[in-house]
C-alpha cells in the first residue's frame, strides 16, 4: 500500500512539472513561430491559455519547497500539489470541456495576513493553504475549496524522565499556605488550651505565659497530627471540650494536606496526559491556526518562524511544549527533527484544510467541485501513507518502585545510616567490656591488700587487748604487794 501511495504522488508530480515547463515555453514563446505540439494544438483548437497567480505559505506537509531548494518558480511540493494541482491542470485544463491551459506563477509569503491582503488587492488569483471553520468562515469574500480536514493539534513537549521525589517537593511547596495555617491555628489551640487548663492542671500547663503556651502548643501538635502522645493530659471539662474539637479540626487539616501529597503522587503513577493546558507555555509556527487554538485552551502561544527555533526553545525550557498540527508533526518526525520528543496529547479542532480562489476563476472551483470526490479519494490515500507521531506517555515512576531512582538513592541512605549506627553501637559496647573488665581487675587486685590490712588490725587489736589485760593483771599484783608492805 505504501508503495502504491509512493507511486501515484510520484506520478503527480512529473505530470505537474511537465505542464509547469510546458506552460512556461507557452509563456515565453507565445510570440514566436510555434515550436512545440502542444502550442500548434492550442492554437488551432482555441485552446486558453490562462496565467493563475498563486501565494502560498511554506506549511509542510501541505506546501514546502523540495528538499533541493529548487528556486524554479519557486514550485512548492506537498498535499495541494499532490492531489489538487492535477486536477486543474488536467481535468479542468488541456482535458476540459473549453480547453485551458494553466501558468502558474508562484508568490511564498510567509505569513496568513500577507496571503489574504493579496488576496483583497487582486495581486493573486489562488492562496494555500488556509484552514477555515466549516460553519463559519473567516474569509467569506472567496471561493473556499476544502482539500482535507484538520487533522487536529498535537501537545508536543520534551521527553525528560519524570522525577517523583521532585513531585512531591512541589506538591508541598504548593501547599505552603495550607500549612502555614495549619501551624497557626496550632499555636492559638496551644494559647487556648493554656486558658482553659492552666488553673486545675498547672503541672503540665505552668502558670507562666511562655512556658504554659509552649507547652499548649506541643500539645495541639501533636494532637493536630493525630499523634497523642498522652503526655499531656486536660483534665478541666472546658478543656476536654476544646481538645475534642480540636482534635476533629485537625484531623479535617491533615485529611487534606495528605490527600493533595497522594493525588500528585497518584498521577504521576498512573501517568495521565494533561487534562487542562492553561496557562501552559507552547511555542507555535506562525500566528494562524495553531496559536488560535492555544488561546481557545487558554494556553500562552509564543510565535516562531522555524521549527528549529521552536525546538530549541523547548530544549532550553523556554517554553514547556509545541502545538503542532498532526500532519506537520509527522513530516517534521519523518525528517529526525522531533526525535528527542513526545507528543502527550492531540486536541481536535473543527477546521477543513483548502485553498482560496477569487471571485474571477469561480469556473474553475465549479470545475473542481465536479470532482471534489475523486480529490476526497485521492486525499486520504495520500495522507494515509503519513507515519503520524504516536501518542507517547511520560514514563511510569512510583515513588515506591524498585526502579525509582528516589527510592533507591533513600534506600542506600538508610542503609548507609543503619550500618554506621550498628558499627558505632558495637565498637562503643565493646569499649565498655574492656572499660568493664578494667576495672574488675583492679577490684580484684585491691581486693587481698584490704582483707591483709583488715587482718593485721584485727590482730593488734587483738594484741592490744592481750596486752591491757597482762598490764591490768600486773597493775593488781603490785597492788597486793604493796598492801602487804604496808601491813608489815
């Protein structure tokens, strides 16, 4: 099938370039003696010979340049060319029922209002691409012919690996202003519940202002976080009373600052695209249809002339996406130039694809018209053959996943933490045995001298006793002696 579509586009295009040089020998010797069939046929037949002026934008895959930059009446390529071009030249041309032969002479512009203020002066006959509602159109004063509809905007960003730990990060810090009320509405619980208690229970709530609320405030916390560590007790009935409902509004305060932690988390789990683009930063091509369509999702478009410049202005984060319609997606991937990127969500847009005729070859869109279905046909076997740009999600992280980056670098931390307080607890256990055994050591060591000591003084003592008994037992003798004498 592929080869079928190459063949047919192929086909078109040498049957396009031979009228091309055809017509442009007609042009340039349409003075002289005839020096082509074609020329002699024309003549004699009455054949017309008509020159279409035609402004084209460069907008790929629709209408570009070849790749070799050819600059012969600067002939773009493209759908139009594939599909319509042949049909003006030659079922509305040479094969028509008033014979036509076609001169084209071609006008790049480079912007849609260009195109149209040519339009309006009469300097052009024909314009392409342009997208116009099929409702509404935008330029009503010209014969629109539809060639294809939009085949809508693809959200194309920078395929950078998802960084959950970074998520929850900004998760938290998008909910400041929640926990900054969280925080002082505990420190007014703490002051209350200082009021309330500090008259029946001054032990736990002192009578001191500082002291008394700080203590309040360690209580609300760690009530606030459904902690309740039961350190503190309130033992006043308005006190209960308050530390009931405080309780309850805590735990409303932290259901919430939770469940915005968990959602963030949870989306990223389940990877979703974008629901909503607004106030999203995308770069466009130009101002027409793409920047129309940021502004209706509310995103801030920023123009760029070149798909070079739009994708190094999202390399270097200067925009945080591209809005890109699918077929030129397809044609810039084809190419290697979107490689490093993703497209994350394709947006539809009611908008048909077409060129603008004036009001002077109205014929001619009539013509075009009586073969608008063999065109549908032949639109949709060639843009069948473009390979568009798959819809690619951002890769999966869970924060608790073995191949999240985040937990194995915490879990290495912890690890790391647990070794060295493991070793630090054991080296110190070890110092105190040896501090231990010391010391044993030296008790044992003393240990003799004291019980030497205590039996050396036992034994004076012992000898002292024996020596004041011998000293009174003497003291009595010469007692008796010396009564004795006396008697004598």
């Amino acid at each position: 099938m592929e080869w079928h579509n190459i063949i047919i586009a192929a086909v078109f295009q040498l049957m396009f370039a031979t009228l091309v040089i055809l017509t442009t020998a007609l042009e340039s010797n349409a003075n002289k003696p005839d020096l082509h069939p074609l020329i002699s046929l024309a003549r004699k037949d009455n054949t017309t010979v008509k020159f279409i002026r035609v402004a084209w934008i460069s907008n790929p895959p629709y209408t570009y340049l070849p790749s070799n930059d050819s600059t012969i009446n600067e002939v773009f390529h493209g759908l139009i060319q594939d599909t319509l071009m042949r049909y003006i030249m030659v079922e509305c041309g040479v094969l028509y029922a008033h014979p036509v032969i076609y001169h084209f002479k071609m006008f790049q512009v480079h912007r849609e209002e260009t195109l149209i203020d040519m339009m309006r002066k009469n300097e052009v006959d024909l314009a392409c691409p342009v997208l116009e509602q099929q409702h509404s159109r935008k330029y009503g004063e010209f014969l629109f012919f539809k060639v294809s509809d939009y085949p809508g905007t693809d959200f194309i960003r920078d395929d950078f690996e998802t960084n959950a730990f970074a998520v929850v990060v900004q998760s938290i810090q998008k909910s400041w202003p929640l926990l900054a009320i969280t925080l002082n509405l505990t420190a007014i619980a703490g002051i209350i519940m200082w009021i309330l208690d500090t008259y029946w229970n001054k032990d736990e709530f002192p009578r001191k202002f500082i002291q008394g609320s700080w203590q309040g405030f360690w209580w609300s916390f760690v009530s606030v976080t459904t902690v309740g560590y039961g350190d503190k007790v309130p033992k006043s009935i308005p006190a209960r009373l308050f530390s009931t409902l405080w309780i309850l509004i805590g735990m409303i305060f932290m259901t919430i600052f939770s469940a915005h932690i968990t959602s963030s988390l949870t989306a990223l789990s389940l990877d979703l695209e974008p629901t909503s683009l607004a106030g999203v930063k995308v770069a466009v091509l130009g101002n027409g249809t793409e920047y129309q369509h940021a502004l209706e999702q509310n995103a801030h478009p920023k123009v760029y002339e070149k798909i070079d410049e739009i994708i190094k202005a999202v390399k270097t984060k200067e925009v945080e996406g591209i809005f890109l319609d699918r077929y030129s997606a397809s044609y810039h991937h084809s190419r290697g130039e979107l490689e490093s990127l993703i497209s994350l969500k394709s947006l539809d847009l009611s908008r048909e694809i077409g060129v603008l005729f004036s009001e002077d070859n109205r014929e001619l869109a009539r013509c075009l018209e009586f073969y608008r279905p063999n065109i549908m046909m032949l639109t949709q076997t060639v843009t069948s053959s473009y390979k568009l740009m798959e819809q690619k999600r951002t890769r999966k992280v869970n924060l608790f996943d073995t191949s999240s980056s985040f937990l194995s670098v915490f879990m290495y931390i912890t690890l790391g933490i647990l070794t060295g307080l493991l070793m630090t607890g054991t080296l110190w256990q070890i110092l105190r045995n040896n501090c231990k055994t010391e010391i044993n050591k030296n008790i044992i060591s003393v240990e003799p001298v004291k019980e030497w000591k205590l039996r050396r003084s036992e034994a004076i003592q012992e000898d002292l006793e024996t020596a004041k008994r011998m000293l009174s037992q003497i003291q009595k003798h010469f007692e008796k002696l010396e009564a004795e004498v006396l008697r004598i």
